[in-house]
C-alpha cells in the first residue's frame, strides 16, 4: 500500500506545472459527450428494431417469395 502523503505529494508536483486554461480543456468532454449520444442511437435503433420486428420479417418473407 502507498503512503497517502507521498502520494498527495506527487499529486501536487503533477499539478503544479499546469495553468488553469490546461485543466479547462474540454476535448475529453466533448468526446465523451459524443460517446453517449452514440450509446444512446444505438439504444434507439435496438428497440425500434425489437417493436417492428413482425413488419421487418413480413417485408423480407415478401421479398424473398417474389424473388
């Protein structure tokens, strides 16, 4: 186990040379924001597909017996 304050210490040596507009960067925001609105398409079209399944199988039973 590591002793907390020499962890702590390293914690602020690490810190210590970034300026304030470093920590505001928002590209790791922006991309996980990305990931949720994908998380959240991929949601959408699982469960548009569960509720039209009986349609989705129908269309291709009609295509393949016409074919």
């Amino acid at each position: 186990m590591r002793n907390p304050l020499k962890t702590l210490a390293m914690l602020a040596l690490t810190f210590e040379g970034l300026t304030l507009d470093q920590l505001k960067r928002e590209e790791g925001q922006t991309l996980a924001e990305y990931a949720l609105i994908l998380a959240l398409i991929a949601l959408l079209v699982v469960v548009a597909i569960a509720f039209l399944k009986d349609q989705i199988t129908r269309l291709f039973s009609n295509i393949a017996t016409n074919i």
